[in-house]
C-alpha cells in the first residue's frame, strides 16, 4: 500500500517535470503599468518622439501643458552646444471631457546621415539626443506591433533597447488608451526614451480610431499625437504614407480607411508603387494593421476584403516584405500570392504580440497551412537588417529569452536579384500603369 503511494507521488512529481521540460508555458498578460502623477512644469516637454520628415528632415513631437509654449527646437552635434534651430505648428484636440496639452511638431534639416544629434524643445527643459539612419545599407529596423502599456509593454521596449537599430516599424496599436485619453499622455511618456531618439514609423490599428458616433471623428488622437510623413509622399491622409530610407521604400497602410479600387487610397497606393525606382529602393517593404496571411483562430479572415482588393498591386510591384500585427502571435509565411506560397510574391510576417494588456493569442489553426513557416504565440519583437541590395537577415526575439537569442531567423533575399521583376515575367505589371 505504502509503495504503491510513493510511486503514484513518483509518477506525479516526474510527470510534472516532463511537463514542464517539454511544454513552452506561456507566459500570462501582466497588468497595464502605474504611472504615478507626476507633473511637470507646464512648459516643461512630454512626450518627446520623433518621425522621418522627407529627405534628411526630422520632425520633432512633443507636448506641453502650457498652451503658449514656443514650438521650437534647437539643436546640434555636440551637448549643449545649439547651431541650429526651426519653429514648427501645434495642434490640439478636445474629447468629451479631455483637453489635450498643446502638441507641437517641429521640422528639422536638413540632417547628415547617420549622425548624431543633441537637441532641446521649446527652450527649456532636458536634452535630448537622436540618431540619423544611415544613406546606404545596411540599415535595420526594430518591429513591434499591438504594443500597449503593460509590464511587457516595458519588456518588450527594454529589448529593443539593447539592439541596434535606426527606425522603429509599428503597424498598429499603439497606446490601448481605448478612449481614456489621458492613457494616450502616460504612453508618450512611456516610450519617450526611445522614441525621442530613434524614428518610430508608425501607422494605425483598430485601437487608434476611438470614434463616438455623433461625439467624436475616428483617429483624433492618433493623428493630432502621431502626424507622420504623409504630405512628403503625396497622401492626403496621415493613415496611409511612404518614405524611404537608406535604399527601401516603406509603405505604410492603413487597415481601418477605405481601400476598394475606387477609394483615394487605392489611387495613392497605385501611384506611389508605380514611382518606386528599384535602383534606388532596391527593397520595397509595406506595413499594415490586419494581416492577410494569418492561420491563427483570433481576427481570422479579417484581412481578406483589403487583401482582395490590393494584394494584386503589391504583387505588380514586386513587394519583398509585409509587416502586420493585430494577431497577438508572431506568425511568417513563405513568399506568397493569392493565398499560396509563389516565388515572386512577398514574404508575409505578423508581428502583433508586442505587450498589450489583452494577451495571446494561442490557438492555431490545424494543419498549419503550407505557407506557413513558424508560428508562436510569445511576447517579443523583430529585428529586419538590410544587409545590401539582394540580402535581408530577419530575426524574432522573445521577452521570455536574453535579447541576442533568436526564437526565429531567415535570410531573405530580395525579389530584384530573382529574375521575378523582369519585364518578360512581368505581365501583371501592367496594372500599375493602367490608368
Ligand atoms: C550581400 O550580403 C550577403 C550576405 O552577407 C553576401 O553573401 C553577398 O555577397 C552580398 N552581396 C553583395 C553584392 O555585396
């Protein structure tokens, strides 16, 4: 009796440590950060980040309680000492009950490239200093989608803080201030530290639009907090744009505003991809919220309406990379088109597990469809180098590992040195250029 005791303990106690060797437990959400108040002198800058403005241009954001603070930054390439200055625009906005400081966004350039730059906002308060990307390859970016405000909201930055990179990518999902717009000030000031100096890229997801029929317009703070570069590239809209950068053209779209054929956004995307100069970009990169290769269960087929409409562009372009998130899981597909693996179609990466206060999403769909390369429900991130003008290392860096650990890694090569440009093969390109 007592032996057959002890084995049932024995048989337990080894069962739980098998289970625990060979099953990945996955991590559980953590609580969205406190922030204790905190305030600073009204003209004292918040929520310092920075944007790529056009060529050799940054545009420098900030906040102020003081609505009368001067818009403008003073800078140069060594503390303290400021040879240069520009004066910039504000904006604000109300929401119900919510005044929002005063937001300046102040141009500055032109800039040398990979340099870096001290600089100083309205006058007064602390120094700050940025990093310019480099003219050439190789350039890297930093990916991280759905990121919110919670404790692995602050894992995930503290890991990219410890990689080298020049431009933060955020397809969508930002703050999760889901209409409490004071959360929208505690995550300016959460990223500050890396968003004042390096650029973040951003466009917007679903938790960006915040709209009150009858009370409010959808993305009011996401547009008047996050202008991005849209003018620069002829958009008309801060929710879809595209710049470049040291020889890639990112395309950034937007997931929550019209993108049927007859939509302004569709004319943009189409003029914008046919301008493309693939001697100068030899890599072209776009970024949207809902991904449109997805064998997750959560936000399944919710990609499909905007894939129909404009994954034959991309693939007349000639894309080498989408990058998405809203999938709270990391998921990469082989090169793709029309739902299935084709060679000259992009390699299509969700990234979506950033660390918002919402969780992962764990279930995947069974059998994993034969586009599917990895998938893995875990915070983290995405480093994107551009090595040179054919290669691209990509690497996925979990919360739960030290930072140089790499869960996932490819080499990709670009779709100019595979013949897939052609004219000859090219027979679908003529949608580009179609009127
Ligand atoms: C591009 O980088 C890859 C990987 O480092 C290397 O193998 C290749 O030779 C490089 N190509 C050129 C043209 O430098």
């Amino acid at each position: 009796m007592e032996t057959k005791f002890v084995l049932l303990i024995l048989t337990l106690l080894l069962s739980i440590s098998v289970t625990v060797r060979t099953d990945y437990v996955r991590p559980q959400p953590r609580k969205t950060l406190h922030f204790p108040w905190n305030p600073k002198p009204p003209s004292q800058p918040q929520q310092v980040h920075i944007s790529l403005a056009g060529e050799e241009h940054m545009q420098i954001s900030w906040v102020t309680d003081d609505k009368s603070a001067p818009s403008i930054v003073e800078y140069g390439t060594s503390p303290g000492i400021y040879t240069s200055s520009a004066e910039g625009d504000t904006t604000s906005y109300s929401y119900l009950f919510y005044s929002s400081g005063k937001i300046h966004h102040t141009v500055v350039g032109p800039l040398e490239h990979d340099t870096v730059y001290f600089y100083r906002c309205g006058g007064q308060g602390p120094e700050f200093q940025l990093k310019t990307p480099p003219a050439q390859f190789p350039v890297t970016f930093a990916v991280a989608g759905d990121l919110g405000q919670t404790g692995w909201t602050k894992s995930t930055l503290d890991h990219i803080d410890q990689c080298k990179y020049d431009i933060h990518l955020l397809p969508g999902d930002l703050s999760y201030a889901d209409y409490m717009q004071h959360r929208w000030d505690t995550f300016g000031e959460l990223v500050q530290p890396l968003a004042s100096a390096r650029p973040w890229m951003v466009t917007e997801g679903n938790h960006e639009k915040e709209k009150i029929p009858l009370f409010t317009d959808a993305f009011q703070s996401y547009n008047a907090r996050w202008k991005m570069p849209f003018e620069e590239s002829g958009s008309t809209s801060n929710l879809y744009y595209s710049f470049e950068v040291a020889g890639v053209h990112v395309v950034m779209l937007g997931s929550y505003t019209d993108y049927d054929e007859l939509s302004d956004q569709y004319s943009w995307l189409k003029a914008d991809l046919s301008k493309v100069d693939r001697k100068k970009t030899p890599w072209l990169v776009v970024l949207f919220h809902v991904p449109w290769y997805n064998s997750n269960n959560a936000h399944q087929g919710e990609g499909d309406g905007m894939m129909a409409a404009m994954e034959p562009l991309l693939y007349a372009a000639g894309v080498d990379l989408v990058l998405a998130g809203h999938v709270h899981a990391y998921e990469r597909s082989k090169r793709v088109n029309n739902g299935k693996s084709d060679p000259c179609g992009a390699v299509h990466i969700t990234v979506g597990d950033g660390g918002n206060r919402e969780g992962l999403a764990a279930k995947f769909r069974q059998p994993q469809p034969e586009w599917s390369m990895f998938r893995e429900a875990s915070f983290g991130h995405g480093e994107l180098k551009i090595v040179n003008s054919t290669h691209a290392f990509w690497s996925w860096h979990r919360n739960d590992d030290d930072e140089p650990v790499r869960s996932d890694q490819v080499w990709i090569t670009s779709l100019i040195g595979s013949g897939c440009l052609a004219e000859k093969n090219y027979e679908s390109r003529k949608i580009l250029i179609s009127p």
